[in-house]
C-alpha cells in the first residue's frame, strides 16, 4: 500500500489545488484568504476504508471545507469574527450514509415501529413490494449491453414499459431477479433507452464506461461545466440585498435567510438540510396524495419545516406565492420542466421577485445537466452513477465483467454539499450587487468531478479488497441490498468510524403524538466560534402550517 497517502493529505490536495484553483467557481478574494484558516482533522483516521474505487471520503471532505469556508467568509463579513475551521474526514463519510444511521429514540429505521411510520408514505408499494423495488436495478440487454431500469417514485410506467404487471405476489427476491434479467434481456439497449425515457417520461440507461461517456453527445455538451452553474438575470435592475440584522447566539453564516424546499429524495433535499445547519429557515413544500420515501423524511427533513401544498390547486399556488413574498431561495428539485408546468419555473419566479423588488435565488437540481440531449430526462443517483462510468468502475474494482451501482448514494449527498456552495455564492453576490439568480446543479456534474480526481492506486484497492473481504455485490444489488451490505461490512473493518462524538440529538416530530430524540450524523466541520446546528427537528409530511416562522 502507497505508505504516504493519507485521507488528509488527499483532501487538502483536492480543497487547495482543485476548488480553490478554480476560476469557474468566481469564488471571491475574501474566501481564498480565510481558506488559510480552514484544516482537516489529523486524529481521524488516516488510511482509505470505503471498499470502493474512488475517492468518496477525500471529495466529501473537501468540498466539505469549501461551503464552510465560503460560509466562514460571510460569517466574517456578517458578524466581523475571524475564525479557524476543522473538517473531520471520518464525519465526512458518515455523511454519505446520513439516511441509514439516523435513530429515533435509540431505534433504527428497521425497527418495526419506526418503519411503519414511514411506510405509510410508500403510496405506490415500492418498499413493501419486492417485485416492484426490483424494477430499479441493473440487467443484462439483448445486445450485451446492461441497462438500469428505474421504478422512480412509481413503478407502474416503467413495469409497463417492459411488458410486465404491475403487482406479483413473489417475494423471493433471487426468483424476480432472474425474470427481470430475462424479460429486459429481450430488448436491445438502445431501443429500451428511447422507448423508457422518451415515450414512457421513466427514469433509466445505458450503463456506460467513463470514455464512453466523455464520447457521447451528453457527456460533450457537459464537460466543460464547473460544479455549478452561476447565472445572473441580465434583465433585472434590482438592488443589492443585505445580509439580514440578526440576535444571533451561534453566528451561522445563513441565519435570517428563508428558503423554499420543493423536492423529494436526498440531493436536492440534503441542499436544503444543509442550508438549514448553516442557519437557514427552511419550508418545504410537500404533497400528501404524490408517494414519498417516509425513511428519507426522517433524516432529509432535520431542520425543516414541512408544509403539504396541492400546487395544481387555486389555494396551494395561492399559498407558494404568499410564502415567495418573502423568500430568499426556492429549490426546485423535481424533474426538468415539473415546477414550471405547475406555474412555479425561473422566469416567473424572478418576475415575481422583481414586482416586489428584491432579487430571489432560483436553485435546480436534476441528473444529466442542464444542456445536451438529456437534460430533460428525469434521473437518479443510479442513473448518474451508471451513464458517467462509475458503476462501471466499481464493478471492475470487484472483479467483475458487469457495473455496480457504487455502495453508498455518494453522489446524491455530495450533489447536496455543492447545491449549498450554489447558494451561498449566489447569496454572496446578491448582497454585493443585487439581481436575480438561476443555480443549476446536477449529479452528473458531481460526478464528473469525482471522475477527474481519478482512483486510488492499485495498492490502495487491493487493501480495501482485503478489508473487506467478505462483501459480496453484484449488479442485482439494489440500494437497500447495497447500503446495508456496506454497513455491515464498515461495522466489521472499521468499527472506530461510528464514533458516539460524531452523532448530535435533537427533539423530533416523528409521527409518534410526541417529541422523540432523532439521533444523527453531526456536523462535519466545527468553528471557533460558530456553531453549527439545527433550529428545529426532523418532521413528516404537513407538520407545519404554510407561513414563515
């Protein structure tokens, strides 16, 4: 094994060398300079240990010392308090599997009266149905190819699309997996491609190798995009908006700032959930006749407050844009074009912001970028990871001659890392010069990045191999077949990574008539003087009535 590479040194190179060199992110003068101030913890642990191929923990951490050295800027700015920054590694790890270690009153998500709490929002039974959570996976094509079909919030589109039914009674998981592999083995890919994505609106891809993806016309019209894309409205005159006058106790660099959440399913929910740590007020917008998935809620919602709108109604557009009235941000986190066929989309949303005069940030979120041919296809962490190439390494990392969906969904919570540092540059520019803005964020712009940082040596690989010796994945793996292999397997090599210290409590509304105390992966980077930390707890669906706190 390569004896100088540490985890450390690697995300430091990454932070200094990489983000802060690159003039893409326009990052201000004032952030390079505290960056100085910004470190990684020397006491956690040194040498790689997520059994993948790639840098899942360095590029965690660093752009984890990037929004909290932005934030640390405007924290500086705001509040006149220079301080220093540390990033914990380990916590930057812990944060890919935020989901699967949340805890209610000491009880997992698996416990049975935790999991009936949140199977209650699995309106479409793509949890309690093992055929139907099957239909999102990868199989084998009629041409050799393997594709990753995807059931998304509702899997009758895409069971439809394959000629399947709707419901089957089986639930022995390896007999339905071996008759999806037969029945998408009929198709050839490129066809199942056009007809899944273009006549059925379903999730789903060809799985590629990362130069087959760098040759496509997807991967060309999108290489050259930065982590996020940055756009001021050139039509808009509109003042510069101060930082908001604030009492504060804990000097987060968002504080009095008011965002809308529209979006479901970690990426775009963990930008909000961030944003809520960094100080933020959060109300998101949910909707109780649409599926959801109840165990995301309860970590993706900490900090937010829940407010069920029906927007195709009079009285739930009427409701969005009395909450717009004063709103700083809105997430729209649904699929290209969803929020503005609903009324919501950038143009009218900074029409809206310029008749009250003051500028608002439009953040968006979706899979494939926001140019070439894709872009208006809908998309997942699985779908990312499988058209950039990344399954593909992973499956080369595991010997196989298939891709596997990689282990933790690495790119939906590092998209969330990169959708805040979205904000906080926007919000940084609207004070200074006013306007309207438009970010656009996309898992296959992070992992674009993660490509380019490249994979650890063969040395490195063939350890991580050893340690975990006894995980055994494959393509039929699904995410909660591949999540809980890969905890159990990090319980066993590292056990020391899931320190007590590294987890925060707070009280919870979680459905239980009572506050309960959610237990969850804490803050990754820790301030002299700044504290990190939500104002509320976690919440389900309608907790909250549809007005600012």
């Amino acid at each position: 094994m390569t004896t100088d590479y540490t985890v450390q040194k690697e995300a430091e190179k990454i932070f200094r060398d990489v983000l802060l060199r690159d003039d893409r992110l326009a990052l201000p003068d004032l952030v390079k300079e505290v960056a100085s101030r910004t470190t990684f913890d020397q006491a956690a642990i040194s040498k790689p240990y997520i059994p993948c191929p790639l840098k899942f923990t360095e590029s965690s951490s660093a752009l984890w010392a990037l929004i909290s050295t932005f934030g640390n800027a405007i924290v500086k700015k705001r509040y006149g308090i220079d301080q220093s920054v540390v990033v914990n590694t380990d916590i930057a790890s812990l944060f890919l599997m935020s989901s699967a270690l949340v805890k209610v009153d000491g009880k997992g998500l698996q416990d049975p009266e935790i999991s009936k709490r949140t199977m209650k929002f699995d309106l479409a039974k793509m949890l309690t149905e093992p055929w139907r959570r099957l239909s999102t996976n990868i199989y084998p094509t009629k041409d050799g190819r393997w594709y990753h079909t995807h059931g998304s919030m509702n899997a009758d589109r895409v069971l439809t699309c394959l000629g399947l039914p709707l419901h089957d009674p089986e639930n022995n998981e390896g007999e339905i997996i071996k008759r999806y592999c037969e029945r998408v083995s009929q198709f050839d890919s490129d066809w199942l491609d056009i007809v899944e994505n273009e006549h059925f609106q379903q999730a789903g891809t060809i799985c590629l190798t990362p130069d087959e993806y760098l040759a496509s016309p997807q991967g060309k019209a999108v290489a050259n995009d930065p982590l996020f894309l940055l756009e001021q409205s050139s039509q808009d005159i509109l003042p510069p908006v101060p930082w908001p006058e604030t009492k504060s106790a804990t000097f987060r660099p968002l504080e009095g700032i008011k965002i809308i959440d529209i979006s479901r399913v970690i990426a775009a929910p963990t930008i909000c959930k961030l944003a809520a740590l960094f100080g933020a007020t959060v109300v998101r917008i949910s909707c109780d006749f649409q599926p959801d998935m109840g165990s995301l809620l309860v970590d993706g919602n900490l900090g937010k407050r829940d407010v069920t709108l029906n927007l195709k109604s009079p009285e739930g557009r009427k409701a969005l844009e009395k909450l717009l009235e004063d709103a700083d941000v809105i997430l729209d986190g649904y699929r290209p074009g969803a929020l503005q066929r609903l009324g919501f989309g950038p143009a009218y949303v900074h029409a809206l912001a310029r008749k009250r005069g003051k500028g608002i940030v439009y953040i968006r979120e979706n899979c494939y970028g926001w140019s070439g041919p894709f872009a208006h296809r809908s998309g997942w962490q699985q779908i990312s990871d499988c058209i950039t190439g990344v399954s593909w390494l992973m499956g080369e990392f595991l010997g196989l001659k298939e891709p596997v969906v990689p282990l933790l969904p690495n790119s939906d919570y590092q998209t969330g890392i990169i959708g805040l540092l979205g904000i906080l540059s926007a919000l940084d520019k609207r004070a200074e010069s006013g306007g309207n803005f438009l970010v656009s964020v996309s898992l296959n712009q992070f992992n674009s990045f993660l490509l380019s940082l490249g994979s650890y040596s063969p040395e490195i690989q063939e350890s991580l191999r050893s340690q975990h010796s006894n995980l055994h994945l494959r393509h039929y793996d699904d995410m909660i077949q591949l999540v809980s292999k890969t905890l159990r397997s990090l319980f066993g090599a590292v056990p020391h990574l899931f320190q007590p210290k590294y987890f925060s409590s707070m009280p919870s509304n979680m459905g239980a008539g009572k506050d309960e105390t959610l237990t969850f992966v804490g803050p990754v980077a820790t301030f002299d003087t700044t504290k990190l930390c939500y104002d509320v707890g976690s919440c389900f669906l309608g907790t909250y009535q549809p007005v600012w706190p």
